[in-house]
C-alpha cells in the first residue's frame, strides 16, 4: 500500500472517460482533488461526483497535476501555464497516435510525447503514465482476474513515488519502467493496445496485465 496521501492534491485537467477514472482515483486514495477543464460545466460535475473542486485553468495548484488530454493539447496546455506547473508532478498519459492512419505514433523514432513535454516544461517534474490502461480497467480496477497495475516512467524518483503513493493507497498496483526514455516504448505499447481493440482484438474495458 502506498504512502498516506489525505494531504495531497491532485489536479486533473480533463474530463473526459480518463479524466474521470483518475479523479476517481485519486478521491478514493483519500487526496483532495481539483478538476480543471475548459468547459466549466463538466468540470463542476465531475468535481462534484468526486467530492472535489472545479477550477480555471489558471487556479490549478496541485502538487501532482494529470494531464488528462489529448496529445495536441499539451503544447497548449505547457504554453498557457507552464509558469503554474514549475515544480510540479506533471503526469502525461498521452499516446501521440496518428489518428490520420492509425497506422503509427507521431513523434520521431527517438522521443515521445512525455519527452516532448517535460522539454516544454523544464521545471516541472513529468512522469509518464496511465497511457498503456483503457479507462475502464482503472475504473473497475481490474483487468480480467488482475489488479490494474499502472506503469510509470520518469527521471525524478520522489515524482514516481508520489504517484505511486496516489495509485496504490487507491488500490491499483504499479511498477516502475525506469527513466522517461521508457515512455517511448510505453506509447508504442498504449498504442498497440489500441490497435488491438479497434481491430476487436480485444475489448475497450480489457487491456495488459502485469503479473509480479
């Protein structure tokens, strides 16, 4: 089980079906949680079915933000407040999939979307993660007969552990891929993951299991 966390905050931007799954998470492990998007209403609603806090985007104040989004909206995200994010857990759960052939990611061969954003974000502490689980098996906390387990890449270790401590007091499992040069392989997962789902594969509420 993870560290106590009832004095943490989370901040989700977003909310979407992830949005919504992580601020879930994050309420059961017991931080106090702040729902910011663009759209005010949906953000009240969401903050108020995880008895939390709607806020402007220019009110975020967390000390671990999820950038629950898709990936175009993370430069512009880090460009309208990356002044705000300087020492914060900034958690990137993007796959950068190139929806025009879905047949690819759309950062070079040798990044990612995490890299590309912790270049965007110097002073931030980014971790990738949340990228390679449907959000239904963080919603439920299972995959199959599994615990959902949530694989984590980053260069700051006292990051992770912050996370780790959110995930883990809520019940999920995770492991540790090591530094952010992981979350390239981590998107390549995500996105066959996706591939297998769209092809039907596999369902939308299924995904990978990690046994330890």
């Amino acid at each position: 089980m993870g560290k106590d966390t009832s004095m943490s905050t989370v901040t989700v931007i977003g909310t979407g079906n992830m949005g919504s799954a992580i601020a879930k998470i994050a309420a059961k492990s017991g931080a106090a949680v702040q729902i910011a998007a663009r759209d005010t209403a949906k953000a009240q609603e969401l903050a108020a079915e995880v008895g939390g806090t709607a806020v402007g985007l220019d009110a975020v104040s967390g000390e671990i933000v999820v950038l629950a989004v898709p990936y175009p909206a993370l430069a512009e995200i880090a460009g309208e407040i990356g002044d705000r994010l300087a020492g914060k857990v900034v958690v990137d759960l993007t796959n950068p999939v190139d929806f025009a052939t879905f047949d690819g990611l759309v950062v070079p061969a040798d990044s990612s979307a995490a890299a590309e954003l912790a270049a965007a974000l110097p002073q931030s502490r980014v971790v990738k993660a949340f990228n390679t689980n449907f959000a239904a098996t963080l919603a439920t906390g299972a995959v199959g007969g599994a615990v959902t387990t949530v694989q984590l890449a980053g260069d700051d270790d006292a990051a992770k552990d912050s996370l780790r401590g959110v995930i883990e007091a809520a019940g999920l499992k995770t492991v540790d891929a090591g530094s952010l040069k992981r979350a390239r392989e981590l998107e390549a997962l995500g996105f066959l993951q996706m591939v297998l789902a769209v092809r039907e594969q596999v369902a939308w509420t299924a995904g990978y299991a990690v046994h330890a």
